[in-house]
C-alpha cells in the first residue's frame, strides 16, 4: 500500500446503532462523499436490507445484479460487485432486501462472524486502492452488524439529538465489548455523532451536553445540523454535497470528514 499510515490496507469503519432513523445511511453517504471530496477512494457497503445507502446513491433496485449478501455468502468476484455511483471516487456494494433472510442462513454458517471481515480482505480487493470503507449497518444488533464490528477497525455512532438519544447506547457499548472478547479484540469507537442537531432546541442542547458529559472525548467536535436539504438529496440520487454544496449539511459533512483525517492522522503517528 502506498499510504505507509495504513499500511494493511482501508480503514474500516461501521456506523453503527440499533435504533432506526439516527443517521447511520445519511452519514455513510455524505461522510463518504465528503472523504471522497478529499481524493480519497472510499468503498460504501450497503449491510442494511432496506438498501436505503443503495438507493440514495442512485442505484435502483433493478441494478443491483450483484449485492452484500453474496459478497457475504456466494462466491462472486468482488469486480462484479462493486458499482460505481455518481461520486467520483465513491463505490458500492449494494444490497436488496434479500439480506433479510442472511441473518439466519448466517447462523447455520460456521464462519457466520467473519464473512464480512474475510470478503473485505480478499484476495483482488488490494486493487481497488481503497482509503476508507463505510459499512452502514441495519437498524438491529443482529449477526449482520456484528460481521460489520468483526470487520471493521472502529465504530463510528450517530446520536440523534432527542429524547431517549442516550439510551440503548450502554447495549451497543456491550455488543463491542462483546466482539472485542470474541473475535476482533483492536475495535475501537471512532465517535459518537451528534446528528438533527438544533442548536435553538433546549433538548437538542441538553442531549449534546449529557453526551459530552458522559462520553467526552468519544464525541465528535463536529455536529451535524438537522438540515433539509439533507434530507432531500437523497430523493435526487445525490449526496447534499453535491445536491446543495453550499447547504450547511454539506459543511458539517466535510468538518466531520476533516476531523476524522485528523483524528486518523494523529493515531497513526
Ligand atoms: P438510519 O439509517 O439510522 O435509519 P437515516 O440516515 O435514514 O437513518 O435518517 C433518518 C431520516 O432522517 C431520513 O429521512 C433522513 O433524510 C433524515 N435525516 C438524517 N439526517 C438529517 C439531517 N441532518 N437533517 C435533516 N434530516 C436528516
Ligand atoms: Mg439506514
């Protein structure tokens, strides 16, 4: 590998949190288009059935011949897997809602935590170059994210700032720890992220507060505003850096970028 401060190849990263709606696709997208932004090569798996990441990437459905549950669980070469997306430098793995019954053919599979950690560092996939790889996870702590955790060097963790945001964190930390004792014992957390901040909002601040309060330096400096254009650029097949670059989502989305290089540059040094 070129880069000698990742010498092994991608930084892997899951986005992980079992309640739905947080922020784990939005994220994805647009910290990965943002690192793509950067010139860096980043690789988006799609691990949530709902294919919400592929489809907000503007892959339809009807494209998607080759997606996360074979990489996960058939033989198919990665080249017919991995898509190109309207983003320069950003790739695909696509998924359909056919991952929704992997979960249990996982189970019967004696590798059943490892095919993701296994697929991702196959042979060929040197080739691709990637910086960074985004895994969005499924809103469940089902053996799906758990592949997600074996695989991946960190888990990054949006928070949306509401009431109740803190709760089901202490279950999330455990699942980590979990698979820390098990099988991948470096996983670290990348950071918690506040996301649909407002910053007008009492309980938005008082969310933002208990999380420094509770998990200091865990959480990311960087906030991401609620914003709509960030919710509409995926109906237009379009990160918001794209879809509005001047949105304040987009901003938010290239500060989360640069911190995580930054906070990437110097754990490496
Ligand atoms: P998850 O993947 O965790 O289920 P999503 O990323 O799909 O969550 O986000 C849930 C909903 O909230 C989506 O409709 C998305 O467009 C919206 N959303 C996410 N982040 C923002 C934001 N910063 N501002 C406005 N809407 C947002
Ligand atoms: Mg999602």
């Amino acid at each position: 590998m070129s880069d000698p401060l990742r010498p092994n190849g991608p930084k892997i990263i899951a986005v992980a949190n079992q309640k739905g709606g947080v922020g784990k696709t939005t994220t994805t997208i647009n910290l990965g288009a943002a690192l793509s932004e950067r010139g860096l090569k980043v690789l988006v798996v799609d691990l949530d059935p709902q294919g919400n990441s592929s489809t907000g990437l503007g892959i339809e459905p009807d494209d998607r011949e080759h997606t996360t549950y074979e990489l996960l669980l058939d033989d198919v070469p990665l080249e017919e897997i991995i898509l190109d997306t309207l983003t320069p430098g950003l790739k695909l793995v696509p998924a359909t809602i056919d991952l929704s019954s992997a979960d249990i053919e996982l189970h019967a599979n004696e590798k059943r935590s490892f095919l993701l950690h296994d697929a991702l560092r196959q042979v060929g996939m040197d080739r691709y170059g990637f910086d960074y790889v985004l895994i969005d996870c499924p809103p469940s702590l089902n053996l799906l994210t758990v592949n997600a955790m074996v695989a991946a060097h960190s888990v990054l963790v949006p928070l949306q700032s509401e009431f109740f945001a803190l709760e089901g964190l202490s279950q999330l930390m455990l699942t980590v720890r979990e698979v820390r004792q098990s099988a991948n014992p470096d996983l670290r957390i990348e950071g918690v992220l506040l996301t649909m901040h407002d910053s007008r909002n009492n309980l938005s601040r008082q969310v933002e507060d208990d999380a420094r309060d509770n998990l200091g330096d865990l959480v990311f400096a960087t906030v991401i505003p609620r914003n709509v254009r960030v919710s509409e650029a995926p109906s237009y097949a379009q990160s918001v850096l794209s879809y509005d670059t001047q949105s304040k989502g987009a901003a938010a989305y290239r500060a989360l970028a640069d911190e995580l290089l930054r906070k990437n540059t110097k754990a490496a040094a």
